[in-house]
C-alpha cells in the first residue's frame, strides 16, 4: 500500500484569452464523472481535457489517475489566478478487517483456510486461533496469495483541490495518455488518365477501460513535443496488458455521425474540430472520415547511389512515387494500391499544401541498371584554407567517365526513370552538359524515359575535389 501523502505545488499565477476557452460559449454538463468530457483535444500521443469546475476537492479514482499527468492539472480561465493547489493519495486502510487466510497447519496435499484479522496490512501480518498450533491467538505474516478477502479490497483515491480568485467562469485542465489520434490513408492509383483517389481517416484511440463520452473534440496535427508522462516520483505508473483491439467504423451515412471538419492552421499546427458529441468504448479505436483532397502523384523508377571511386556496379530501380496535395496532410501511414491491388505501405509525414513528398516501396525487378565509372585523370594541389587549423591542405582531383545502361523489360508499357548520383568531397562539377542530366549541389540527376523493351544509356564527365 501507498502510504497517505500530500504534495503541495507552488503557487500558479495563470491568465488565458478568450480563445482559449472559446468552447465555454456552448452548454457545457458540469459534472465530476470523469468519463464525460466537456472539450478534448487530442494529440498523437495524450489528450487535452478541458472541462467546467466541479464541486471541490476533485476526486479521481486509481484508475483514471494511472492516465493522468499530475503535474499538468491546473485551473484556466479568462480571470483566474490560483494561489495554492494540493494533490493528495486516500486510501481506506484494511487494518483490523476480517479475512481468511491459509493456516500454518496446512500442509503441501491440503490447504486449510481459517477466519483471521488482518493487523497490519503492509507487512500482511495476522492474527488468528489455529487449535492444532495453540489455543491462544497466534500472530505471523503471510503471503499476499495465501490471503482471502469477504469483499474487494478498497483502491486509493486521488484529491484535487485549489484555491484561487475569480470573477469568471473557472475550468480545470489536465493530461490524459488514454485518448490519442492518427491518420491513416489510403492511395488508390489508376491509370494515367483517372484521378488519384487519397482516403485519410481519423483513427481515435481509447485505451482505458471505460467508456468515455466527448461533447466536443479537436485533432491536432503537426509537430507537438508533449510527453506522456511526468517525472513525479510519486505518481506510479503500470503499463497496462495489451489487449484485443476493438475498432468502430462511423456510419458517415447517419445524421447522427460525428463530422470532421476542414483543418484550420493554428501557431504553426493544424486543429481538425469535431462539434458533435460522441463516445468512445474503452479498449477501441473510433474512425471517422476526413477530409478528401485533391491529390497529384508521380510515378517513376529511382536508382540513388552514393558514389565511391571507379568500378562497375549494377541493380534493381525502386517503385517510388511523388505526391502532393492541395491541404495539409497530417502524418500517417498510407496503404497504396494500383489498379485495385496492394502494393505497398509508407509513413507520410506532416505534409504542408503543395508541397512535395518522394517516397519508395520496393525494387521493381523489371527496370535494371549497369552503371561503369573510369578515372579519366587525376591530379593533387594544395589548397589554402584560412579558416581552419591547417593553413594549406593537401586536395585530389579527379575527373570521372560515367556510363549508366538502363534497361526497361516491361512488355506492354513505357517507365520514366529518374537516377541520382550522390557525392561527397569539397567540390562536384559536372562536364559538358547535356539533355538528360543536371547538376544539385554535390548531386547529379539523370531523367529519362524508356519505352516498353527498351535499353539506353546515359553518359557524362564529372570532376570531383575532395
């Protein structure tokens, strides 16, 4: 048992904006069941829970303690200032209570259990008659499984209290890891002459074991560092067991279905508001619909090579694809079919409007290279490098030959190939130029297109500095 303890926080002067609780406008239940949550906002890892003040002290029971971030709950408002807060653990003591325990002449074949006292419950010790040891009361500590209660053990209870000056509407705020959000997609490619289709689904995720009941909810998304938990020493924390995961579908169809509205960006993040009140089961994930963009996507085969010296090398282009969107995407893992089959899965990550993301989901065997590099000369000088400890070093250049056979075995249809050459050195310039091949910063980019059976070669001249 967690003996009785009560820790005190400083005195918090806070004062928040009008915006900050513009939810307070619409009726709100004001109630101290913690499974009903007036506003929520929800993160990717935890959730925000903002709900009109009760009756004090506050009390949480372990369960909903264990989703807790203590050092989070605090009181807002548009005029409010907190002058002392306390936090305390209660816990009905099991001291002199009636139980059963299995008595000391019990042996290995035969368990026996006689009617005890239990005289102290931290060290488990009882008191009880056992005739075949004595005829007067007889004292020992026994193990916590040796041990039969008449009636469920109490669990400790957690009290909030405050006190502070107001003369406005008073909201109490804190941190549950319980409640948490992602995006998943879904990217359904066609042929070229159909639009590509990207379902993005709110995944909303209760893992406590009750049901909570949300009037109002926003998802962020974006960049956010909050950490689940805080480091109080004195908050215990045990991970609860995974288990079987439920998952429910919203019917978009009902009138009564949640609807998640446009994202509007908000300091740099993206608040998608939920203003229908739903519930959620404990131990489920709530998928709701989001928004459908307008969504253009390249495909093309990628070889990115990191270059090394003269040699030859060979291999297999990746399948990779280029999107973009016309809104911001949250991040999320995307499942990507063609022509109604899946190929693939990635991590999308935050995405903003008209941006562009290149990704890759495998090797397709049918699009190969055979890349050849020669040294054409080489040559070292001395450099003079003011800036660092050495006044003059010693730098080799070289010019390189480079010779890529691309070969595309596919029968019935053309592939766009895109390949890249990455350098490292001091410097990278790249020859002659010519209609395929360009040059950024230490990279050389090499586009083409080969028809259906088609083989080409791509060559160029660079001169290296290292």
């Amino acid at each position: 048992m967690k003996s009785i303890f009560c820790l005190l926080i400083s005195a918090v002067f806070l004062n928040t904006g009008d915006a900050f609780l513009h939810f307070s406008k619409n009726k709100t239940q004001v109630t101290n069941d913690h499974r009903i949550l007036a506003n929520v906002k929800i993160y990717s890892n935890l959730a925000e829970i903002i709900q009109p003040l009760g009756k004090l002290p506050l009390e949480f029971s372990e369960d909903d303690w264990r989703d807790i971030r203590s050092d989070s709950l605090t009181l807002v408002g548009s005029n409010v200032t907190v002058t002392q807060q306390t936090i305390t653990e209660k816990k009905q003591s099991l001291n002199n209570a009636h139980v059963f325990v299995r008595a000391p002449s019990s042996s290995n074949t035969e368990s026996k259990f006689v009617k005890a006292t239990l005289v102290d419950e931290k060290r488990n010790l009882v008191k009880l008659i056992d005739k075949d040891i004595s005829k007067e009361p007889i004292y020992f500590t026994a193990s916590s499984d040796h041990i039969v209660y008449e009636s469920d053990p109490p669990q400790s209870k957690y009290y909030v209290n405050f006190t502070f000056d107001t003369s406005d509407a008073v909201y109490v705020s804190y941190l549950r890891s319980n409640l948490n959000w992602k995006t998943r997609y879904q990217l359904n490619l066609f042929d070229e002459s159909k639009s590509v289709v990207l379902i993005s689904m709110a995944d909303i995720r209760n893992d406590g074991q009750s049901r909570v009941d949300i009037e109002h909810a926003e998802l962020l998304g974006g960049d956010i560092n909050l950490q689940i938990h805080s480091n109080s020493h004195w908050r215990g924390y045990n991970a609860v067991p995974e288990m079987a995961m439920a998952r429910t579908f919203a019917d978009a169809g009902s009138s009564h279905a949640p609807t998640i509205s446009k994202p509007e960006e908000v300091a740099g993040l993206y608040v998608f508001a939920i203003n229908t009140p739903f519930s959620i089961e404990g131990r489920t994930n709530y998928l709701l619909p989001m928004f459908r963009p307008h969504v253009t996507v390249e495909r093309f085969a990628s070889v990115s090579k990191h270059f090394h010296n003269a040699g030859a090398s060979n291999g297999k282009a990746q399948r990779s694809y280029r999107l973009s969107a016309d809104r911001f995407l949250s991040s999320g893992n995307c499942v990507i079919r063609e022509y109604d089959r899946l190929v693939g899965e990635t991590s999308l990550p935050n995405l903003a409007a008209k941006d562009k993301h290149e990704f890759t989901v495998g090797e397709d065997s049918d699009v190969t290279y055979k890349e050849n590099v020669t040294v054409v000369s080489s040559r070292t000088f001395n450099d003079t490098n003011r800036r660092g400890s050495f006044p003059v070093e010693v730098r080799k250049e070289s010019v390189y030959n480079v010779n890529v056979a691309f070969k595309n075995f596919k029968k019935n249809r053309p592939v766009k190939v895109e390949y890249k050459l990455n350098n490292y050195g001091q410097s990278v310039k790249l020859g002659t130029p010519n209609t395929a091949c360009t040059q950024d910063g230490l990279t050389i980019k090499c586009v083409l297109t080969l028809a259906a059976d088609e083989e080409k070669t791509v060559s160029y001249k660079f001169e290296h500095v290292v």
